[in-house]
C-alpha cells in the first residue's frame, strides 16, 4: 500500500515567489499601508467586473484536513510550501463532502477508478499526469486575464492554461481532438461569469485520489468577485457514463495583490523521488 504522506507529496510543490513580488499594480487600492481586500471589485469596460488578478485558493484548516485524510496531516512539518494546508482538500478529493459509505460513482466510473489507482506511479512527483481542477488547487497560484473576447486562466503548475472565449461562438457536435483541460465558452449573467467546458479526453482525473472523467463531461463553472480580493467560485461536474448525478463544490479564492505567478519546469532541481517511500 502507498503511503497517503507520499500522496500528497506528489501533488504538491516548492512554491517560488514570482519576480514581481511587492509590486503593486496601478489601481490598487490601498489602506494602512496595504492593499485593501475588501474595497469594491473593479469594473472592466462594459461594467462587468473585472476578474484579473493571481488568486489563491483559500486554505483548508489543518483540523479538516485531519479529519478528512488522517495521517495526511503528517505532512504539516514537509518542506516549506508543501506543506498540507496549501493544498486544497477538494484538490485531493473532488467528493470529499459525502457522507461515509457514501459513493457517486457508477459501475463503470467505479471501475476506472480502480484501474486508475492500481496503475499510480506514485514516484512520478511531477504534475503532468494531472490537469484542471487540480492545478488551481495545490500549492501554487493561478492568474486570470479578462478580456471582451476571451479570457485566459493561466496556472503556475506545470504552466498550463485555458482559453475561455466570450466572442458568441457555440460547441461542436463533436470534439475531433478531446483534451485534458477541455475547450472552455463564457458568458456573463448579471455580475457572475459563467463557463461551461466541454471536450474532456480521458487521460486526467479531476483530484488527487484519481476520480475519473469520461469524455461525456460537462463541468460548469461559476465566477463572482464580491469585492477587490475575494472571487467566489462553483464548479459543477456533469458525466453520466462515471458518476450517478452531477455534483458541486464552491471553492474561494484571495488576491495576491502584490504577486505574480512564475515559470515551473518540475523536473529541474527534483529531489522528491529518491526519498519516496511505500509500504508494503
């Protein structure tokens, strides 16, 4: 058996601080010296709000992260920016809000899953084998780029990205090249901006725990900033063929006023595997 500790060091990372630390761009509002988290969120052209910025997932305490993966909390005293808590529970497990025996997968989703977890390699300590939404919930910010036409969501893990366009156009009938990150349109209602994302290749889970997706997926995302450092976000996961019902998870994220995310290549400076241990 896998040690779980091992688990979550694969997941996460050494977080370096971008170039651009301290650096405060022009318009932010400050208070007492700081930026000022809870002045109003600013406005794009058109009057929506304008959601740039590098946004960090909020952390998950380390008493939840006790009682949700037990000894995973070990993990507290790793390498600084590795530690548990800068990494979110829903980034380790998608469905970590079921009760216990609780389970949403369907037959085949359950199998997949299983396939998935004897099929770990667990000394793979780099992040390619996984995709969106874990690399907006591990160690490392994400930063979004707002334009009218289209939106960029760039992740500091592994330096992926998403396009998200606004410019009106629809889904195909069919996605000729399925993909990990899938293909993303936008639209705004009222102050909320609305993603669906369809076009899921099969060959990254949605968490940690490797819970599967087929290429049926629809995942709906939900994006409102309540003021200048808070965004509000909602994620809804739709595949019938894996998991008996869709299922949502709401996720909050702060500004990093004064930081910027950096280039991540994994494998340089790796020194994670020759120390990864498994029980036997």
């Amino acid at each position: 058996m896998v040690s779980r500790i091992c688990i979550v060091l694969a997941l996460a990372s050494s977080h370096l601080s971008a170039q651009w630390i301290n650096y405060q761009p022009p318009g932010t509002p400050i208070k007492n010296g700081k930026p000022d988290l809870n002045a109003p969120a600013p406005r794009a052209v058109g009057g929506k709000p304008d959601l740039t910025g590098v946004w960090m997932h909020d952390p998950t305490s380390l008493d939840e992260m006790k009682r949700l993966f037990g000894n995973l909390a070990d993990a507290e005293s790793g390498p600084i920016g590795m530690e548990i808590t800068t990494v979110h529970k829903y980034g380790m497990n998608a469905l970590a809000d079921l009760k216990p025996g609780e389970s949403l997968l369907s037959p085949a989703g359950e199998a997949t899953f299983k396939k998935r977890q004897q099929e770990r390699d667990i000394t793979n300590v780099c992040h390619n084998r996984y995709g969106w939404p874990v690399a907006s919930l591990l160690s490392e910010p994400m930063k979004i780029i707002q334009s009218p036409k289209v939106t960029m969501i760039l992740y500091e893990v592994d330096n992926l990205h998403r396009q998200v366009f606004v410019d009106g156009r629809r889904f195909p009938a069919t996605f000729e090249l399925p993909a990990r990150l899938g293909y993303s349109i936008g639209r705004w209602e009222g102050d909320t901006f609305v993603i669906e994302t369809r076009g899921f290749n099969e060959e990254t889970p949605i968490d940690g725990m490797g819970h599967p997706r087929s290429e049926a997926m629809h995942v709906t995302e939900r994006f409102h900033r309540r003021d200048f450092g808070h965004l509000e976000t909602e994620i809804t996961f739709d595949d019938s063929k894996y998991y008996t019902r869709p299922f949502t998870v709401r996720i909050g994220y702060t500004l990093e006023a004064d930081n910027d995310i950096f280039e991540m290549y994994c494998d340089e400076n790796e020194r994670d595997k020759p120390h990864m241990v498994t029980n036997k």
